[in-house]
C-alpha cells in the first residue's frame, strides 16, 4: 500500500516538475510573437519539456543503481500462496 502511494506521489510531482518547465518556456519563448513564430516557439518549449522529462529519467536511473539489494529485500516478499 505504501509503495502505490509513493509511486503516486513520485508520479504527481514529476508530471508538476514537467507541467512548470513546458508553462515557463512556453512565456519566456513566445513572449510577443503571434502567429508561424509562435507555433515554433510553442514547439521549441514542448521539446524543452521533453528534455526535462528525459532529465527526470535519467536521475531516477541513477538514484535506483545506487540502491542496494540489501536495502530493498524487505520489499521483495511474495504474496503467500493460498
């Protein structure tokens, strides 16, 4: 039950994390501009944001790789069979 509730959690703050990067480029990249200068700048702030989710990725890869089986054993115990 914990462990959903914290890949929920983790989940919630990721799409937040990526939610405020796309929303502050999208301002700072479109400031002014209308119509095809827009859309590209619109588009440059999407991939700005899918960078930052690749970032995102890339930490939770390391800081998993730092985590020791030792650590984790507790959590990896089978369900009883009935």
């Amino acid at each position: 039950m914990l462990f959903r509730s914290q890949r929920q959690a983790g989940a919630a703050v990721g799409v937040a994390v990526l939610a405020t990067i796309l929303i502050e480029r999208r301002d700072a990249l479109m400031a002014g501009k209308t119509g095809p200068e827009a859309i590209d700048a619109l588009v440059r702030a999407f991939h700005q944001a899918f960078v930052g989710s690749v970032l995102l990725a890339v930490f939770g890869f390391v800081c998993a790789a730092f985590i020791r089986d030792s650590d984790a054993a507790p959590t990896m115990v089978r369900p009883a069979k009935k």
